[in-house]
C-alpha cells in the first residue's frame, strides 16, 4: 500500500513541480493575448481528444470501481 | 470541450463546424470482444453559441466471470434467464458466456454565450441497451477571470437509470436456482439516480503551460447490485462450494458518495506537448484509488505525430468485497465477489500515431494494450482454493481508427 500511496504523492509532486515557479508568483500567472502562439497549438487542449476520452471513459469504467475526472462521472451502462 | 474553448484561445466566432469519428474495437481473448463508434460534431455559430452533438452505438459479446470461485469438481451454472445452464471445468475461473448486447446512445448539448467571459451549457443524454435504460441532463455555467487566464466552471448532472435484467433482478443472497426453476425475484424494474456536482479550474501559468483541476461528488441511489454477479458458499475445510445452495447471488448498497479531485497539466516542450494527470478517487464503499496517465505527443513538423500513452492505476477493494462466503458463518449485511470491487492495479501502455490528410483531415491511428492484476492467491484462502488463481489477470488489446474534418470553414 506504501507504494501506491508514494506513486500518487509522486505524481502530485511532479505536477506541481513541473508547472515551474509560477506557483510563487501568483501576480505573474498568465499570457497577453498576443502570447498564445504555443497554446493554441493543436494538441494543447485540456482534452486534446474528447473521442478518446469517451471511449476510454467507457472501457474504464465497465473494468474499475472508480469513474469521472476531467468530466462529470456520467450515466451509466449495463457494462459487465 | 477542450481548455481552448474555455479560455478563449480559439478566439474566432467564425461559423465552422468540427466532426470526429472512431471506430474502436476491444478484446480479451478468452473473455469480452466489442465494437463501438461514435460520431462527435462541434458547430460554432456566429452568434457564439456552439452546438455539440454525439453517437455512440457499441456490442459486447462473449464471456464475464460470474464472481463464482473455481472448484475441485465441473461446476454447472444456471443462464441468468432461468433456460439453460453452462459448466466450468475443475480449477478454472467460472465465466458466463451469456453476454450479447448492444447499445445506443446520443447526447446533445448547447453553450451559449452570457455576457463576454461567461458561458452557459446545457446538455441532454439517453442510451439505451436490451436491459437498461439511461436518460440525463446537465448544466455548466464558466467564466473567465483575469484576461482569460483563469476559467472557473460549475457544472451539475443528473441521470436516471431503469435496469430490466434478463430473468429479473434476484432478490439479495437468494439461491441460484436449478435449471428450469425461477429465482426469487424483486418485483418490478430496477432504478438508478446519480447526481453530479463539479468544480473546475483552469489556468494558464505561461506560454507554455496550462494547468486544470476539477473536483467532482457524485451521490449514487437505488439498484446498484449486478443482476447476473454471484457468491460462492464454500467448505471450511476444503474451500469447495458447498453441497446445496452453494451459489447466492450478491448485493450492494443502495446508496453511494464519491468524491473525485483530478489534475493536469499540459506543458508545451518546444516542439512536443506533455499531458500529465493525477486522480484520487473515494467513496463510502471503501473504494479508494490513485490514477497517473501521462501522454506524450512527438511532433514531427505540423501534419504528423506519435503519441505514447501510460497509464497506472489501483484501487482498493469495497468493504464489502467478498472472493467468496463460508458455509456456517452468518452473512454480511451486503456482499459481491464482483472483481471490479476487489482489489486491484491495472496498466496500459499504448501508442496513438496521428497524420494530417488532405484538406486538414487528420487520421489516428491507436493502439493500446491494457492488463489488470489482483490478489490471485490470497494469504487466508482455504483448503483448495489455495491451488487456483483467484483473480486471474485479464489482459485487453484496443484497436483504433480515428478520423476528423471540418465543414462550412
């Protein structure tokens, strides 16, 4: 269980780590408009592919106990 | 809808419309095959409204385990209908080959703009298979702060669910019965709510990076038990189903609380793009899990890219997670030997390749691999039991075409 526990602090570790030191300077969060060259590049959405995420969604969710995420958790289907 | 949207990067209410398709196939050898497609349309109005439209249609057939646990003898099984039966050979896992089925559904949705940096949403859902019947609604409502830089979105949900199981839902550790003998049954069709609440926020730290965290209760009632899942009763000394009514069908709470907190990040490398995230799921039913996926979109130049995929997952089992029942100890209040309750991890790995076609038509191409790991020999397992795998491992080969375009540009 200890390390399943440290693969998820890990895991938190490494995205709070790797969004830089943005975090300890609030003030600076953010882009001008004219800076959003690299994201609004295809590929750097929240969800580059809604049809993988709701395929995916499905297959886990008829597989493992746990649902939802970057959505709501959804309606259900008689998966088994 | 991706971050785009939400923060404005689009930037253009030039009237397009977006459409994506897949096709997907899903097998286990040995267990489950399906095929599913589905249809995803976007169209953006002049006005600022944006229109989203989605068809699913999927079939599933081949073989479940039936929770039952593998014996020193060929064990038979009556089919969930009442008609007919099948047999599982000594020392293998019992699998019901039963499932055949097919599923519909569609939803549609439409965001309109409020006021300059707030948008409203709101969606309907059904799908519909032989047995169940799911029909739902939902609201968002996001708004952007600080030069769009900061989204915050509220959304709600509601579903309901009418469950109408071949051969009826059995009443709670009720016996299997014999072939050609009907079970105890509850009267009448099953019926689920769920009720979704959720908190999102989205913020761009720079150029290169955005971040997203969402917070998400879901509160579950009524007829959650799996109609078709059953309990061994096995002897305390040999561990082998018991002589009579050793087969009970299971049964779960009717209510559920979960809580899901999910991060992630998207980085922009230069040339490549990293996607990592982080979910930590809970609920009352004694389910806790940890989720990491992480993505990685190699581009070559602007019409080409790889994408390996890795995801790790586990969880642990419900409280009321039970391999099997001993003969002559009292019964839970609840109980399931259903494995997606047990405790479990799984891993995929996979490999998405994406190629622009065309007028801007992108093919993807996906292939993943996806395996799932249990306790196969618990420490306390009895008599037999210790010689069989308790939770074999189910191992998954997902196949994928994509295909996206553009009209009215």
């Amino acid at each position: 269980m200890r390390v399943k526990q440290t693969v998820g602090a890990g895991a938190i570790v490494i995205l709070l780590g790797m969004t830089g030191s943005g975090l300890t300077g609030c003030a600076n969060l953010g882009v001008k408009p004219w800076e959003r060259d690299l994201l609004a590049e295809p590929g750097m959405e929240i969800d580059p592919d809604v049809i993988i995420t709701a395929l995916d969604e499905h297959i886990y969710f008829s597989k493992e106990a746990s649902t939802g995420g970057l959505g709501t958790a959804g309606g259900g289907c008689g998966c088994n | 809808m991706g971050a785009c949207g939400l923060l404005g990067l689009a930037g253009s209410t030039a009237e397009a419309t977006e459409v994506n398709t897949a096709i997907l196939g899903y097998t286990e050898p040995g267990r489950v095959s399906a095929f599913e497609a589905i249809v995803n349309g976007n169209h953006q109005f002049d006005s600022g409204k944006s229109l989203n439209f989605r068809l699913v249609f999927d079939a599933l057939t081949g073989a479940s385990a039936n929770g039952a646990t593998p014996a020193s003898f060929t064990q038979t099984f009556t089919r969930p209908s009442g008609r007919g039966s099948y047999r599982t050979a000594p020392g293998d896992t019992p699998l019901d080959d039963t499932f055949r089925d097919t599923r519909g559904a569609g939803s549609v949705g439409l965001t309109m703009p409020v006021n300059r940096v707030t948008n409203f949403s709101v969606g309907l859902y059904g799908s519909g298979e032989y047995d169940y019947v799911s029909l739902g609604g939902n609201l968002a409502l996001t708004r952007d702060f600080n030069q769009r830089n900061t989204t915050i979105a509220l959304r709600g949900a509601f579903f309901h669910d009418t469950i109408n199981p071949e051969g009826g839902r059995p009443v709670p550790f009720s016996a299997m019965p014999d072939e050609g003998t009907q079970k105890a049954k509850l009267p009448g069709n099953g019926t689920k709510q769920t009720m979704d609440l959720g908190l999102g926020l989205t913020q761009v730290f720079n150029r290169r990076t955005v971040v997203h965290f969402n917070y998400t209760y879901s509160h579950v009632t009524d007829y959650q038990t799996d109609p078709f899942k059953l309990l061994s009763v096995v002897d305390p000394v040999t561990g082998d189903p018991r002589a009579a009514d050793a087969y009970l069908y299971e049964g779960r709470p009717d209510a559920r609380d979960k809580h899901v907190l999910f991060g992630r990040l998207v980085r922009h490398l230069g040339r490549d793009i990293v996607h990592l995230s982080y979910r930590f799921f809970r609920d009352d039913w004694g389910v806790r899990s940890h989720t990491v996926d992480l993505t990685y979109r190699w581009n070559f130049g602007d019409r080409k890219f790889f994408k390996p995929h890795l995801r790790y997952y586990n969880q642990t089992a419900a409280d009321f997670y039970h391999r099997y029942l001993v003969d002559g100890e009292a019964l839970p209040g609840h109980a399931s030997a259903d494995y997606r309750l047990g405790d479990m991890y799984t891993v995929t790995y996979g490999l998405t390749h994406g190629r622009i076609v065309g007028d801007d038509h992108e093919l993807t191409v996906r292939v993943e691999y996806y395996a799932q790991m249990g306790e196969s020999h618990p420490a306390d397992a009895i008599g037999n039991l210790r010689n069989y795998d308790l939770f074999p491992t189910v191992n998954a080969l997902i196949m994928q075409v994509g295909y996206s375009f553009n009209l009215f540009q």
